[in-house]
C-alpha cells in the first residue's frame, strides 16, 4: 500500500470539505446534474479518444496507484552480484538451478537465455523489447489519467455556461439569480477538484511507477550483459550502482560491511 498516496487524498479532500463545513453546509456543494456534465462529459470524451479496450485497462491499472510493491535496486544489486560470482565460479549453467528462486519474472527470463546459449545481441533484443512493450502499456494508463484532467475543467466550464443560460433566461425574477449562479458555478469547482486532485496527480504518479520499472530492468538488462561475459563481479557492481540516486549510493555505502585492516585479528 502507497502510503503517500492515501495521506494526500485523505489529506487533500479532508481540508477541503472541512473549509466547506466551517463557512457552509456541505448540501450547498452537492448537485447530481452538476456532477453528471463533468464526471459524464470526461468519460465520454475519453471513450472518443481512445479504444474502449485501453479504457478498460486503465480501469484495472487504477489500483497501481495506490498498490504498489517497488523493487529495492540496492537489494536487486546485491543479489545479482552473488549470481555474477557463483557464475564465475562454477560456470553459466551452475545458476539454472537458482532460477526457481528469483522471483523477479523479468530477470528469471534473462537468465534462463543466458543458461540456453542464446547470443548477446539477441538476448539484448528480446529484453529490450520487452522494456519498451512495457513502456507502452504503461503510456496508455498514465496518458489517459492526463487527458481526463484537461476534460475535467473543461467540462465544469460547460456546466457553468449552462448554467448561466437558465439563469439569464430567468432574469425576470430576481430571487432565482442567486441560487442559479451557485449552481452554475458548482460545474467549475467539480472540474477543477477532479483534474487537481485526482487525475493529474494518478497520471504523474503511475508515470513515475513507469519510469522505476524501466530503470530496474534496464539495470537488469546492463547485469545479464556482465554475467554472460562473465565480468569481474566487483566491475560489475560499480556500473550498476551507477543507476542508483544519490541517496540510494549513500544508503548502499553505509550499509556495506568494511573491510577489516591489513593484519587485524579476523
């Protein structure tokens, strides 16, 4: 579970509503045709936009915002180091039998072409298209959530200027302006709540999702390289720490054991 993510919705729709409540009652801010133009107008505009298939999947996507169990790169290169030297030691085809192991599908695959024999440009290939089809699918998902925050204010605006139709052909009675302009300006705020506070943050966050998958199984990708030349284990750690943030580098520095001096007692 994405802690983050549920502190700021909570957070976001609960400072919201409790400003809503110190100035007003909440039923001032309800309206089911306001909500129906909005909420009805983006879906509809996302369903002209794109096939009803991504729709759906994105649909399914959803829960990666708020589920999502992301790979520790520092534990990902530890392990991969210990395959490089039991690799060295003991020959390519000494790791088959680790593979039932990992549970990491995309780096399970890697090695079972490595164990095959299969070339190092075609593993290369296999595997990078496999990043970019990934990269695709997850395009589709967080592309989506975008387009549904430009819809979203959008649409509140058409509410509004409905809204502000039925009042001027109203002008006549004067005690209706009031509740009319409430009504109509309602549309406006449901649109921008929705885009704000849902949909453009679910975008940036399942984009942000995307781009950790693709940098662990291009770090993964640059590791199947090193074992299958069978690299010094220590070289190959280097260039995949290179993939690492700056606090991720200085977690995995602390974290490494140190080496005892030359001539202390063991």
């Amino acid at each position: 579970m994405d802690i983050a993510t549920i502190i700021g919705i909570i957070s976001g729709i609960g400072l919201i509503l409790i400003s809503i409540m110190l100035n007003s009652g909440l039923d001032l801010f309800v309206n089911g045709p306001a909500m129906m133009i909005v909420a009805g107008g983006t879906f509809a505009s996302v369903l002209i936009a794109y096939p009803l298939n991504e729709v759906l999947r994105v649909m399914q996507m959803l829960k990666r915002v708020f589920q999502f169990k992301a790979v520790d790169p520092r534990a990902l290169i530890q392990q991969l180091v210990e395959i490089s030297i039991k690799a060295r030691r003991e020959g390519i085809l000494s790791i088959d039998k680790e593979l039932g192991n990992i549970k990491n599908d995309f780096l399970r695959k890697g090695l079972q072409l490595v164990v095959d024999g299969i070339d190092g440009s075609s593993i290369n290939n296999i595997m990078q298209i496999e990043v970019v089809n990934m990269q695709k699918r997850h395009r589709v998902g967080w592309e989506i959530f975008a387009e549904m925050g430009k819809y979203a204010p959008a649409f509140g605006m058409i509410g509004t200027l409905i809204g502000l139709i039925q009042m001027l052909a109203n002008l006549d009675d004067p005690s209706t302006i009031g509740p009319k302009m409430a009504v109509a300006l309602i549309t406006t705020f449901y649109g921008s709540f929705l885009a704000n506070m849902v949909f453009v943050p679910m975008s940036v966050k399942l984009k942000r999702r995307s781009h950790q998958e693709s940098l662990i199984m291009n770090l993964i990708i640059e590791a199947i390289k090193s074992i299958r030349l069978a690299e010094n284990p220590k070289l190959m750690e280097d260039k995949l720490t290179k993939f690492l943030s700056n606090t991720e580098k200085k977690k995995s520095s602390k974290s490494s054991p140190k080496k005892p001096p030359k001539g202390a007692k063991k």
